[in-house]
C-alpha cells in the first residue's frame, strides 16, 4: 500500500510508488529494485550473439530500463551492483567472463558505460513525457554506452578508430535501434500503469 499521496510527473518511477513513507523504507526498496535490475542486466548478458571482439548481447536493454523504471541514481547503482559482482569473481559478464581483467578487454568501455547511461536517462525522462522526449533519452542513453565502447575500443584495444567502429559499432547499430524502440514501448506501457496506480492511490 502507498503511504504517501503522490504527485505524479514525467520523473516519478517504480522506486516512487512502491516504496514506503520512510527514509528507511525507501532506501530498502532502491536497494532491491537495484538488485533485480542487476539480475535482470546478468540476464541480458547471457542473451547473446558471439562475435567477436564484443559479443551482442541484449544487456543495454536493461541498462536504459534501468534509469527509466527505478531513476537515475538507483539505475547507476544496479550496475554498480552488477559490475561489482562481476569484478569480485561472480560470472556475470557475457560468456561468463568474470574477474577485473575484463576491465583490460574489449568489453571495458561498454561496461563503464553502464554506470553512466541510466543517470543520463532517468535524468532526461524527468523532464518531459513527450514521446520523441523519451525517444531521445533512450537513443543519448545508446550513445553513451557505444561512444565509450567505441573509444575504448579505439585507444587500447584496435589503435584505429576506423577498425574499432567496425567492430565496435555498425554491427551493434541494428540492435541498438530495435532496444530504443523496446525500451520506448516499456517505458511508455509502465507509466501509464504507474499513473493509474497513482490515481488510485491518491
């Protein structure tokens, strides 16, 4: 039951209507919602096509989800989370890969992307509910995480821009359109259930 009235906006999240009244109750239920969104980016690891350098997987899509459903703090922290597990020997990284050596492998740029991209995203989507609004936030989101990508790639990995945005994002471009559009639908569909929610709660 929500225990507060609360005033919906372009930025209110699941973390704003599940969550109880107090400071403690909200910071257990951030905490939980950053754990399934964790869970749910190692699901998304092991959904994968393997190419090489950097294998498709459909982990993005949960990293924008991320910042949209639970905010942009919360969204940073799952990956935090997730990439904390990984990097403490836990195999959640793609083909099962574990350890901090991933960080001196293709997939370092990426995976720093994921600390960044649901802040950026939560921070966009409070600004406005308009549909190419959301468009936007989830395609700069994409960005983000295939702009480090690529430039990691580029700096340690191939030393030529023109190979690591070869391997590093024209294969990646496909997918990345069909998961703005996934992230947009869900988005969309989980706000108009959160603002029913609301009324009904209000």
């Amino acid at each position: 039951m929500v225990q507060r009235e609360l005033t919906l906006s372009p930025g209110t999240t699941l973390t704003d209507i599940v969550a109880p009244a107090s400071r403690a109750g909200r910071i257990v239920t951030g905490l939980s919602l950053s754990a399934l969104f964790a869970g749910l980016t190692f699901v998304g690891a092991h959904i994968v096509i393997p190419i090489e350098p950097v294998p498709i997987t459909l982990q993005t899509l949960f990293v924008l989800l991320a910042g949209a459903s639970i905010g942009r703090g919360w969204g940073s922290l799952s990956q935090g989370l997730y990439i904390g597990l990984g990097v403490a020997g836990v195999p959640v990284f793609a083909g099962g890969a574990a350890g901090a050596g991933v960080f001196a492998g293709a997939t370092a740029g990426y995976l720093a992307a994921f600390l960044i991209a649901p802040f950026v995203v939560g921070a966009m989507l409070r600004q406005s509910d308009r549909l190419a609004w959301q468009v936007l936030s989830f395609v700069v989101g994409t960005a983000v995480i295939l702009t480090l990508g690529v430039a990691y790639l580029s700096a340690f990995i191939t030393h030529d821009i023109g190979r690591a945005l070869a391997v590093g994002l024209v294969p990646f471009l496909p997918g990345a359109a069909f998961k703005v559009l996934a992230a947009v639908s869900i988005h969309r569909s989980s706000q108009a259930l959160i603002r029913y929610y609301g009324r009904r709660a209000s």
